[in-house]
C-alpha cells in the first residue's frame, strides 16, 4: 500500500505530539499505562 506524502506527514506529525511513545527521556516512556492511554 503506497501512502501519499501528505498522510506520512500528518502521521509524522501526530506521532511527534505524543513523546511518550518515542522519548526515552520522557518521565512516562516506561510507563507502559500512559502509552496505552494516549497520554503525555
């Protein structure tokens, strides 16, 4: 499934505003409960 350049970026973006599931260094990334709950 190939994804248009718009939707890549509006996914990049929308990942980039939940460090807790990418930041090593957020308080909450070993945190498995905030994940789950979308929550930063």
């Amino acid at each position: 499934m190939e994804w248009p350049n718009d939707k890549i970026l509006k996914l990049i973006e929308a990942y980039r505003t939940h460090p807790v599931l990418w930041d090593a260094n957020n308080a909450y990334y070993k945190i498995r409960n905030k994940k789950e709950d979308g929550k930063n």
